[in-house]
C-alpha cells in the first residue's frame, strides 16, 4: 500500500564537542524547549547569515562588549592550539 508522505530530506551527522560545551549546549536546548537540533540548527542559520552580512559590508560592526561569531571561533580555535 503506498502512503502519500513526503520523502525524509534531512540528514543525519555526528558531531564532537567538549563536555563543558555539550553540558552548556542541553541546558541551553532543555530553557529554550528545544531539540538539540533545533538548537545547532538555528545556530548554524545565525552563524552562516552573520558571515554572509560581514561578507556584504566591511564596516558592518558588532556591538562594543559583544564578540561575533567569528571572533569567537577564531579565540577558541586559538586557545586550542596554544595548550
């Protein structure tokens, strides 16, 4: 018997993060009444609009005491290769 259901589209991945940032990530996900995909997916969508705004306007500035996306990628990304 065929059933008129749309095809799954998403795709499943695995991902690694450290304890600290899994335990902070769930505690986010479990306030917000969100899935944990939920949360990395709406992450990803900021991530991914911030970098197309930074792309489109090089004087576009973040708030003074708010660090962007990048900026913190680039200060974590940093901390790693320093230990």
């Amino acid at each position: 018997m065929f059933y008129n259901t749309p095809m799954r589209i998403a795709k499943t991945i695995c991902i690694t993060l450290p304890p600290d940032l899994l335990k902070k990530a769930q505690k986010l996900a479990a306030r917000e009444h969100r899935t944990m995909s939920e949360l990395f997916r709406e992450a990803v969508r900021h991530y991914m609009k911030e970098e197309a705004g930074n792309e489109q306007s090089a004087e576009r500035r973040v708030p003074e005491g708010m660090p962007s996306a990048s900026g913190v990628i680039h200060s974590f990304r940093m901390e790693k290769t320093e230990k």
